[in-house]
C-alpha cells in the first residue's frame, strides 16, 4: 500500500479533469477505508463476490465500479448498490443489467466495452457492434440504464506507439458516437481507460476514468 504513491496520481490527474478508480481487487477492506479517510470514494472490482462483502462491510458514501467481465447470471447479485458497470458487452447483458435495476427502482450506468487490443482473449465490441447494438429496437425499450460513454483496455505490451494508437482510435470512436448517437444525452461523458502501466498515454487522449491498481495497492 502507497498512501504517497496515490496522493501523486491525483495531483498528476487533476489537470486533466480525470477521477480515478482505485483497482481493489483482491486487497483487504482495511486498504480501502485507508484510501477512503484520505477522500477516494472509487473503488473498482471485477469479482462479484467479493464485491458485494466489501460494500456490506464499507461505507455507503463509496461508488462500486464493476470493471471485471460480469456474467449476466451475476447481475442480480450488485444490482441494488453498484454505481457503474465498465464491461458492457453484449446486448444480452445490457437487457439483464436493465431487467435487475428496474426490480430494484434504479437505473444504473454502463460502459461499452471496446475491444481495441491486439490481443483476442480481451473482451470487447468492434465498431459496428456497438452501432447495431445502438439502433436495435431491443435498445430503445431499456429505460432503467443509462450508457455513459466507453471502456476499453489496451494492449499489453511496451510498444508505447501501439497503446497510443489504440487509446486514440477509442477516442475517435467515442466522439463519433456521442455526435451521431448521444447528442442530446450529457451524462454520455465517460471514456474509461489507461491502467497503472499506461494511464498517462490514456490522460493524453482525455481519459475520464483512470482503472489503478498495483500502483498504489501493490502486487497481487
């Protein structure tokens, strides 16, 4: 745990207007309450068990950000808290998000995922899958989400030209979507991306949320 570590990301990303999600994943609650006395109020997971013990042994003031591959026979389980789900991926997903929030008079915000690695074991739409996903009448009868903008997890690797490649493209992406599809939707304002190996490349091309772990909660 590097309290002075984490202090540095968020003087460096403050100019940026970025927030950060703090990785917790697999770190005890006592990392989190430390983070949270200091003002993180963040906090990323990707394991829906683990999820849902943290918010009932945490504060009720944190915001719980599902960054992990979700199942849709999960959804149930962090519907009545989660703040927002980075890992959309799928139509299918999307319609049990909405099914699980309207059961609990909520409507919860979503991420796109975007697969813009090179890597195929990423999840992830293209393009043309989120467009279609977009225009289907499917679409337009779920009410109790709201699609905030985009996510997406770069390539592995440290050709630093190729991540920069992709964040851009990502970017693109997102502009174009939000003048072709969210125009009129503000709270379309999200691009989730850059990690503890490359979120200064991800702040160049105007990263909303920041993913951070083993840079301030050490290995796992």
């Amino acid at each position: 745990m590097n309290l002075d570590r984490y202090r540095d990301i968020i003087k460096e990303i403050q100019p940026y207007g970025a927030r950060l999600v703090a990785v917790s994943k697999t770190k005890p609650a006592s990392d989190i309450s430390a983070l949270h006395s200091l003002g993180q109020r963040i906090f990323g997971e990707n394991k829906v068990q683990e999820m849902a013990d943290k918010y009932n042994e945490l504060p009720k003031d944190i915001e719980w950000h599902m960054i992990g591959h979700l199942q849709t026979n999960k959804v149930k389980h962090i519907a009545p808290f989660v703040s927002m789900i980075h890992a959309v991926d799928s139509l299918r997903l999307l319609e049990e998000i909405d099914r699980q929030a309207q059961k609990h008079s909520r409507i919860i915000s979503c991420l796109l995922q975007v697969h813009i690695a090179l890597e195929q074991t990423k999840f992830g739409m293209d393009s043309e899958q989120i467009v279609s996903l977009l225009g289907s009448p499917e679409y337009t009868v779920l009410h109790n989400i709201q699609i905030c903008g985009l996510m997406g997890m770069a390539t592995n690797t440290t050709d630093i030209a190729q991540v920069d490649r992709e964040f851009q493209g990502l970017k693109a992406l997102f502009d174009t979507l939000r003048s072709q599809h969210f125009s009129d939707k503000p709270y379309f304002k999200e691009l989730s991306m850059g990690m503890s190996s490359d979120y200064q490349i991800a702040l160049k091309h105007r990263a909303t949320l920041i993913r951070i772990g083993s840079d301030i909660f050490g290995s796992r």
